[in-house]
C-alpha cells in the first residue's frame, strides 16, 4: 500500500483508465487513438472533448477544460480533490491511508477547515433550537408547520438566538475563533476588530452539498421583519447557482423514481419529504443555472417543476425552462392552487394529492401552448405570430429531431399555418447561449510559442527528452512564464527522480490555466510523424528566439548606458553582446 499521497494517486490512476471512467459520466466516441465527445463543461454541436487513453488526460479545444481522471471527477461531481480521490480509489480497490496535516495541498484543506466551521455552526444551532429556551418561539413556528423531530434532526434545522455573538461567545469557549467565523460567512467584522453574529433570531436551514457536507445557511425571521431569509454570502466551499438544496438527501429516491420535482424554498422541499415525497430538490427562490441542471442530469433526465398558480400564469417564467431543454431534460409543468405552496398544499390535503397534481403535469409544449391558446387568438395573424415566437425557441433546443417535428406538426395543427412556415421561422432563429458565461473561460494562450510548447508536450511524453532538454536549457530560457512554471516542475521532478507523467505534472501543478497548457502541450505533438526532428527543429527555434530576445535586451541596455555616459558599464555590456553573437546555434 503506498504511504504517500502520490502513491496513491499514482496507484489509482494506474489502475484505471480515464476512458473508462470518464465514459461512465458522458458518452464517447472512438477517434483513432482517443475519444470525443461534446463537452460536458459547456455547452457545444459538435465535439471538441477529446480523452486520450494514451495520456490519461482530457481537453477541450473549445474552453479549455482539461487534467487527469481526478480533476475530471472534481469538476464534474462538484467535488473537493481528497473526495474525488476516494471515488476513484474505491473503483480501484487502492486503500487510503489518513495523512496527516496539509498532505494534499493548500486550497483543499482551507475548504476542509470551512466544512468543519459550518459543521460546528450547524451542530450550536441545532442544539439550541432543540434545547434552549430561547427557541420557544421558533419550536412553535415549526410544529405549527408540521415538522416532527426526525425531521428536524435529518436536515439540522437550528434556531439563532437573538444576541449579537452568541454563536461568536459559544466559539470561542472551543477554540473557534471569530476569524474562522467570518471565513466561513457565520459572522461579519465590526467596529475596531469586533465581529458580531450573521444570523440573529432566525431559523436556521444549513446548505448541504451533494456529500451532505454543510456548506451555507438560510436564516429564516420568525415575524414579519425583513429581509425575510437571509444566507451566507459565497466562500470557497460555496458559490451560489452550484448547490440543489436537498439534493443530497434526494438522490437514491431520484434514481429510483427516475424524476425530480423542483421546488422552490425549504419548506416546500422538507414538508413534502417528511410526508414521503423524497424525491424534491429546491432551487431556493432563484433561477435554475446550467450547473445545477447539470448536478440534476448527473441522476436523472426527467424533471417536474412545481409552480405555483401566479408564477404559472406568465410565459415569461416558463422562458428560463428552455434551457433545462437545451441541456436534453424532458420538463414537466406542475400547477399548484392559486395561493398555495408545496408546504402548504401537502398539510391541507395529503401528499397522495400532491402527487396526482405531479403525475398531470403537462410538458413543457403542452402547458406553455395551452397557456398561449388561452390568451391568445390563433384566428388573429398577429396572435399567430406571437405565439409562434414564443414556442419555436423551445422547439429549436430540442435536440431529438423525431420529437421537434412532432411539436412542429403539433403547433402547425394549433395555429392553422403550414409546417414549412414554422421551419422556415425555426431556421431563422438563433439561440442565445451566452449563460455558457458562467462557465469559466480559461484565456487562450496565442502568445506561447509552437515550439515551446511542442517541447513541455515532449518532455512529459518522453523522460528521455525531458533529460536532454534540462541538459541543454534553463527553466529561464524559455519565454513564456507558463512554460516556465512547467519545465521547472518537471526539472524538480527529474531531480527527485520522478517520471514527469502528464497526470503527476497536472496534479502537481494544481492550477486550471496551467493543466490546459499541458494538455495542449500534449495534444500538439499528437502527430508526429518524425519526432526526433521535431525535436531538434523545436530545440533550435527556442535557442534561436532566447538569443534574440538576449541581444535585444541587451542592445536597450547599451543604449541606456550610453545615453547616461556610463562608460564601464557599456563596455561590459558590449562585451556581453559580442559573446552571444559569436555563440553559434
Ligand atoms: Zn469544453
């Protein structure tokens, strides 16, 4: 068993192949030697994923996505490195023994050091909303609602009493301090070094992520004070938009039921999952993102949005649902009574009859023509028009042709116009994809010269080169600083006496930008036909571009020199610039 964490990392990933496993999130197709598929990390037509069994890495030519099996799980499981680590490790039968300390990297166990506060912050607020006193009121508020105490304990409801640092004074009797606090968004800095409380009186709904690990609060008021909820700004462990609330705590219902039901705040998730409905997730009162829909594809592809009857009436809040489409999700709408909520719904009338409202549920086409037939007249040609844009969006991300002319053939029915019409209009439109925004853009690296690039690619193909290239040039005497940071690694490791893989070199660099310059790196010597003279023609063009780019420094150097009358000075740096063009490449 290997002792070190790159011993296991080594072990797993030799076990595994990426292909293999990144196979089992997306589906692949074979390309000569690699793999290709669309890429799961934005959103695109036509493939620019490749894998490379060879390599044991994955890039996307289109943004930049790229690293090992490890960083793949991380990004597609929404995952911290250590868990995604486990994963794998348990697919690989390699054992993970504790390590100690800041064994694997930096970042991770800041994010680990931020569950462990949210954990205590969950653990005082439960507490107190279970035994104090001072949650008489709250306990009342949720027994009014229906909660029972499995409940409470399942999703660790707490209750923050009214004083300015209670959860602060409780810290600190265990050693939390008030800087850990803040860090983790539980409390704000005041005047002079103080800090008070985030949340005072207010019941408390922690944020799990999908590894039930408490990553944000929402505070909700008792009274009618404002602002009605309140949550936990964004940390490293929590961005908004990432996060389903209740996922966790969903999945195996929603495998087994092969839907999810979509809701909108705590209670309309709790209350409906304590009557048995368990297969609910709720977005928390903001529009879905493409990252959560893709947490949701990840279990299921069937979707059941619960609206209630004010939202239900506007076209307009069925307009974001498209992108649910977009993403390959069958949508279905279900329409709650005017005034109700899933909460309140279930406590007046069981849940059997929630479930009968989500089993009528219309689709997506259905619910949003039915509501446009109703206030509109599709004897009108202006009506026409207008329900005809609304609808041909949605058709237009349907990726299943069979299924898009039906709609077609079904809309061209309801409103009396040819089919060719509505094709014709549906050709014309274009789909506004820029939410793909919130999917990180790594720039692309124009400025980083072919060879030397070419050469990383080299040096982590072949150890043998990578020997011959630190024999022959200095970290320094490449040009770009990307680069750079790579040889130097790959030196260090050469040192070590490590072989500088492509998955050692991503994992040790532990950086996005600079993994993709490997990855590109690695994907440009793909080709060769003649690597040795490649090599070679590679080795000159960079000897040739340092002494240029030498001779130029030099050359305003002496130029400077000259200009301050610095006689000594100039003849040294004269001397320099005669060395180097004597110097033949
Ligand atoms: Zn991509």
């Amino acid at each position: 068993m290997a002792t070190d964490i790159e011993g296991v990392i080594e072990e797993v990933q030799s076990k595994l192949d990426i292909a293999e496993i990144i196979g089992s999130y997306i589906s692949l197709r074979k390309a000569g030697r690699n793999f290709k598929a669309c890429c799961p990390f934005h959103h695109e037509k036509s493939p620019s994923f490749v894998v490379s069994p060879v390599k044991q890495i994955y890039h996307c030519f289109g943004c930049g996505a790229g690293g090992d099996t490890i960083s793949f799980v991380m990004k597609h499981e929404n995952l911290e490195f250590m868990d995604a680590l486990r994963i794998l490790a348990d697919k690989a039968s390699v054992q993970i023994p504790q390590f100690k300390g800041s064994a694997s990297g930096k970042s991770r166990s800041f994010a680990s050091m931020l569950h462990r506060i949210n954990e205590f912050g969950a653990n005082y607020y439960n507490a107190l909303l279970i035994g104090s006193a001072k949650a008489n009121e709250a306990r009342k508020y949720l027994i009014k609602r229906t909660l029972n105490a499995d409940i409470v304990a399942k999703f660790k409801i707490g209750f923050a009493s009214g004083e300015w640092d209670s959860l602060l004074k409780f810290a600190k009797t265990k050693g939390v301090s008030a800087t850990a606090l803040e860090k983790a968004g539980l409390a704000i800095p005041g005047k002079e070094d103080s800090f008070y409380d985030r949340f005072r009186n207010r019941v408390i709904f922690p944020i799990f992520d999908v590894r039930s690990k408490v990553v944000a609060f929402g505070g909700r008021v008792l009274d009618d004070s404002l602002p009605k909820y309140m949550n936990s700004p964004e940390t490293d462990v929590y961005v908004k938009g990432r996060h389903l609330y209740g996922l966790n705590f969903a999945i195996e219902e929603i495998k087994e039921k092969d839907y999810v039901i979509i809701v909108e705040g705590y209670l309309d998730l709790i209350i409906p999952y304590q009557s048995g409905i368990q297969n609910v997730v709720a977005t928390l009162g903001t529009a879905l993102t493409v990252e959560q829909i893709r947490l949701i594809k990840r279990f299921t592809d069937n979707v059941v949005i619960i609206f209630d009857a004010d939202q239900a009436g506007e076209a307009a809040s069925l307009r974001g649902l498209d992108l649910l489409v977009a993403e390959g999700l069958f949508v279905k709408i279900a329409k709650l009574p005017q005034g109700q909520d899933p909460d309140d719904y279930v406590c007046k009338n069981g849940k059997d009859k929630l479930l009968e409202i989500i089993q009528e549920a219309d689709n997506l086409f259905d619910y949003k023509l039915k509501l446009l037939l109703k206030k509109l007249n599709p004897a009108l040609s202006e009506d026409k028009t207008k329900i005809s844009s609304e609808m041909l969006p949605t058709i237009k991300r349907i990726e299943n042709s069979v299924l898009r002319a039906d709609y077609i053939s079904r809309l061209s029915k309801a409103l009396f116009i040819a089919e060719d019409a509505l094709n014709e209009e549906l050709s014309k439109i274009k789909l506004d994809y820029s939410y793909i925004g919130e999917v990180k853009k790594i720039k692309k690296n124009l400025d980083i010269s072919p060879a030397e690039k070419i050469i990383a690619g080299l040096m982590i193909e072949d150890p043998d080169i990578a020997q011959q290239v630190r024999e022959e040039l200095r970290s320094e005497d490449f040009n770009s600083q990307e680069i750079r940071d790579i040889v130097a690694l790959i030196y260090r490791m050469l040192d070590d006496g490590k072989i500088p893989s492509a998955a050692r070199v991503i994992h040790n660099l532990n950086d996005d930008h600079l993994s993709y310059i490997v990855c590109e790196a690695l994907s440009a010597t793909e080709n060769f036909v003649d690597r040795e003279k490649s090599f070679k023609d590679c080795m000159l063009r960079i000897k040739k571009d340092d002494m240029i780019c030498q001779r130029e420094k030099l050359t305003g150097l002496i130029k400077q020199a000259e200009q301050q009358g610095d006689d000594e000075r100039l003849m040294g740096l004269i001397k320099q610039l005669d060395m180097i063009k004597s110097e033949r490449v």
